[in-house]
C-alpha cells in the first residue's frame, strides 16, 4: 500500500473509526491542493519527501 491508498482510506473512513496516519504523511497531503491530492504521484511524492525529513 502506498501513501496515495493510506491518505485515501484514511480520508474516507467513518468518524468512529479510530485509524490514524502518521503526521508527516497528513501534513505533506495538505500542503496539496484539492487537486492534486487526486494524483498519485504527487502525493506519493510528497509523502516521500515528507518523510525522509520527518524528525521524530
């Protein structure tokens, strides 16, 4: 499963659904416009990004 499918059954889950993403994926997602967020690449893209910077 890549960043796209996790952002997107995240995104679409039920509101008492307790699964959680991590928060560098969640923060690189929202920097994308709405658009964008519909595109595979880039959203994989900016998760690795993201994450390869991600201190914890």
């Amino acid at each position: 499963m890549d960043a796209f499918d996790r952002w997107w059954i995240w995104a679409e889950k039920s509101l008492d659904d307790p699964q959680t993403i991590p928060v560098w994926l969640h923060e690189a997602v929202l920097q994308l416009s709405p658009d964008e967020r519909r595109d595979r690449s880039k959203v994989n893209a900016a998760a690795k990004e993201a994450e390869a910077h991600y201190e914890i």
